[in-house]
C-alpha cells in the first residue's frame, strides 16, 4: 500500500521537528518513496504568532489498513509532544498550535499507484484542479469514527494541496 502523509509544526525548530516525524515514519511505518521537501503557510482557520512548516511524504508499506497507519501516527505525535488535538465546539474544528501535525491523506494499492502515475506524466497538479481531484477520487474509501479518506480538506488547503502535488509530480518522473 502507498499512503500519502501530510505534516505541520508551528513550535519550536520546524524543520527538525518535521524531519524527526518523517524518521519515526520510516520507522515505524514504511519506506518513504517521494517527500514534497518543506512548504511555509499561515495559522489555517485559527490565529497564532506561530507560522507553520509543511510538507507531504508518499510511504510504501505492507500495511493494509489505514486505521492501523492512524494509529502508529498519533503515537508519533505523541511521542513526540503533541499533547492537544484537535476539538470541534458546536460543530465547528477548533485547532491549536503543534510541535507535530500527521494528517493521513490518501491510501493506494500499488496497482492503482502505478495507474495514477502514468496518467499525471507532465502535468502541473497544483493548477489543474480536475486531474487532481480526480485522483484524490481514486484513493481508498475510508469513514469511520477516527478516519475519513480521502482527507475531506485537501483541495481547501493550499499547504497540502501544493506539497501533495509536488509528491505525484515527482512520483510520476521516476
């Protein structure tokens, strides 16, 4: 399975906490086959002093289910401080500064990996919105209580949707 992983921090050295997380995935996960490198933004939908630090990984792993990868994800991110998740208040997410943010994005079996990789040769995914949105189309299906894939904000987000595409991107030069 390829899981396409989505990471932030906004406290303390950014950059290493962000190169620390993608040790502990490799780790404890799977092989890392493409990372976007580090994408700066904004506080999304909260306000902080604090800007944030981004960046998408592509992992290869026997793993089947994506509950277990959330799982060995939140332990990362407590492992590593994260002490306070988010909260929705009337409905409404409440977020909050973070040493470490591991969103799963998007789950692919191999066959359907190597598909998607044909088709996006060439193109920038960032700007076509379509192509994009179609492959995040393709990804497993998961809702349960813990996990929604694909990730429901993914095309919201300017700091997953550029560093995810600059993953296919390379993905698909290989």
């Amino acid at each position: 399975m390829f899981y396409f992983i989505a990471l932030g921090s906004n406290l303390g050295c950014k950059t290493k906490n962000l190169e620390q997380a993608t040790c502990l995935l490799k780790q404890h996960i799977g092989t890392i086959v493409a990372d976007s490198g580090i994408v700066g933004s904004e506080p999304w939908h909260f306000k902080s002093d604090n800007s944030f630090a981004n960046s998408v990984v592509a992992l290869n792993t026997g793993i089947e289910s994506p509950e277990q990868v959330l799982r060995l994800t939140q332990q990362i991110e407590i492992s590593m401080g994260r002490n306070e998740k988010t909260t929705i208040v009337n409905g409404t997410p409440v977020y909050h500064d973070r040493i470490i943010d591991i969103d799963l994005l998007l789950a692919y079996s191999d066959d359907t990996l190597k598909r998607i990789m044909q088709r996006v040769k060439g193109q920038n995914l960032y700007t076509d919105y379509a192509t994009l949105a179609d492959i995040i189309g393709l990804s497993l299906h998961v809702q349960s209580k813990t996990l929604t894939l694909p990730h429901p904000f993914i095309m919201q987000r300017p700091f997953v949707r550029l560093p995810l595409s600059k993953v296919l991107n390379n993905l698909a030069l290989e």
